[in-house]
C-alpha cells in the first residue's frame, strides 16, 4: 500500500511512463494571417503571445494526429499496443458524429485489447481524461491505458474573423499511464474536476447536433464555427485556473515551493501570465509555447508536457501541476509527481 502526498492509500498509483506529440507539418504565421484578415503580427503577439500554428492538410484528420502521438508515447513507454487496455481521446474535432475517434485509434494501432471511448470536455478534455485514468488504474481495473488530446481546430475556425482565427491551431498530445507499485513514484497524486454550465455561449460552435441538424438550414451560417465572447472568456479562465491550482496546493497540503512546474493549457500567454501571477509562481516555473503552437484545446497540455519534458525541465521525481479551462465551462487539474 502506498501513501499518497495527499495523505491517501492505494494499492496502486498511476505513472506516467510515456509521452509523445505529433503536429501538423504544415505551418500558419502571424504574416500569412495579415494577409487574409485586418492584423499584424505584433497586434497577434502582444495580445495572444502567438506567433505561428501547425494546420492540417484536407487530408490529415484528428485520428491521423492522435494515432502518431501515440506511437511515440508507446515507444517511450515500451508498451505494445496489442497490450493497451484503455485509450480515451479528448477532443471537440472528432473523426465524425460517430463512431468515435478513439476507435479509429485503436484501429490504427491494431490496440483490439483496449476498451475506447471520446471525452467532449474541450479545452480540459486531457486533463478530464487523465483524472478517468487514474482511477480505473488505482482502483486495479486496468494495467495501463493511453490518454490522448487531439484537435484539428482549424477545420472548424471562421478565417473571416480577425478575433478568434488568430487562437487556433491542430496537434495531438499523448501519454501511457501505468499501473505501477514502486515506493519511490507517486505518479498522479490528484485531480480536480468542475463545470459551469450557465456560461456555455462563451466559448461554443452550436452547429451540428440535435439542436441545430446537420439537415436544418442555419440562420446564421457563422454558427458552423467557433464562437467567442472574448472578455468573458478571459476572466472566468484566470479566475479557473487560479481556483484549480489553489484548490490542488492545500488539498495536498502543497506550497508553490514545491511545484517544480506548472503546465497550463496555452489558451493565451496573457491569460497565463496573469494567473501564475496571482499565484505568485515565478516564470521558471511556468511553461509556455503557445508561440509555436497555438491553442491546440484539449492537445495543448499533453503537447506543452512532452515539450518540456524533450527539453530537460522536468525530471523524475518532480512535482507538476497540469491545468486547464475550456468550453464548457470546463477546467480542472492533476497533480503529478512523475
């Protein structure tokens, strides 16, 4: 039985053994977008910290992304895929209505031993579906599963409109979580979860499910993309991530002292700087590269996580905080110690 840093006991803890991500070749600056709405690339970077993103080809699918970053998440993790026993997909871009993206997954990597499910949750759709992980791990129903974020946003982004097409762009990010009883890793210590459903038309697309059909003529055909109440948004994500990361500190009985990183989801580096701020977390400890990517939705914490862990900024026996606010309104947060 292991003790957890929250003070709790399991047989079990989930690790992370493997980590992966896989982006799009194709790439979309701050320049190419000058030259398709009213905006410059200094406007997009100082409100936004972007400068360019990753988008797909007609061809390239979200399944298509999620299945590369998997490959290597596995690689690393020295798990087959014929021995996966979960992958669950988060992500607001899926392969089609149904079936779901996980299943041309798990098609892709030919993983028929893993039960396979999508997690709509937005933004905190990886982070929601590490906290599910982990609890059919800790609790010994599975061994293993695979956690996937994976978005092809740009498909669904209104090119038009100067505000919101600046934010977007694809990927996929991965990780194997396993079963593991080693006294030295505490693996995933804890995770917080919460909604807010009164807030759901500030950040939404309301084309096509039953309340606006696929075969019911749109009266505002805007409504195939995304939509953005940019102020509102703002303000309920810093206020989010402050509570999320607030909240995880004294349920662990934690201290930003002890935080060796904290991996937000990279909606905006305005946002995130604000909220560290607040939290009082020096920049060394707050990852960011939103430059590069964008926001990637429920791709963009797994994507940031296998970023800062390629360049060296984590290490074993760390303590990380993953944290996320999205369409929902979602957000929430795993506490890590890897």
């Amino acid at each position: 039985m292991h003790s957890s840093i929250d003070g709790t006991v399991s047989p079990y803890r989930a690790v992370i053994s493997g980590h992966g991500s896989f982006v799009p070749e194709k790439t979309l600056t701050n320049a190419d977008l000058a030259k398709m709405v009213d905006t410059s690339d200094e406007w997009i970077k100082v409100r936004t910290g972007i400068e360019k993103r990753h988008i797909t080809t007609d061809s390239e699918t979200t399944a298509l992304l999620a299945t590369e970053a998997a490959k290597i998440a596995l690689k690393k993790a020295e798990l087959a895929a014929e021995d996966v026993e979960l992958i669950i997909i988060g992500t607001i871009t899926p392969e089609m209505v149904f079936p779901s993206t996980a299943s041309f997954v798990q098609r892709a990597l030919n993983a028929k031993k893993a039960w396979v499910f999508d997690l709509a949750a937005a933004c905190s759709g990886f982070v929601y579906g590490v906290s599910i992980a982990q609890q059919f791990i800790e609790n010994g129903r599975i061994k293993n599963a695979l956690v996937i974020g994976a978005e092809t946003l740009s498909k669904i982004t209104d090119w038009t409109d100067r505000t919101s097409c600046i934010l977007f762009g694809d990927g996929a990010g991965a990780v194997v979580l396993e079963r593991s009883e080693d006294k030295n890793r505490k693996g995933i210590v804890y995770s917080m979860m919460a909604s807010d459903g009164d807030y759901w038309e500030a950040l939404c697309c309301k084309a096509y499910g039953s309340l606006n059909p696929a075969k019911k003529p749109l009266s505002d055909p805007s409504q195939t993309c995304m939509q953005i109440k940019g102020r509102e948004v703002y303000q309920q994500a810093v206020r989010r991530i402050v509570e999320a990361v607030n909240h995880c500190l004294k349920h662990c009985n934690l201290s930003t002292d002890d935080i060796s990183m904290l991996i937000s989801h990279q909606m905006n580096a305005r946002i995130i700087e604000s909220a560290t701020k607040r939290l009082n977390l020096p920049k060394e400890k707050v990852f960011l590269n939103i430059a590069e990517y964008g926001n990637t939705s429920a791709a963009s914490v797994p994507i940031a996580f296998d970023d800062c862990a390629r360049q060296g900024r984590v290490k074993r026996g760390d303590i990380i905080i993953f944290v996320a606010f999205g369409a929902g309104l979602t957000w929430g947060a795993n506490v890590i110690q890897l």
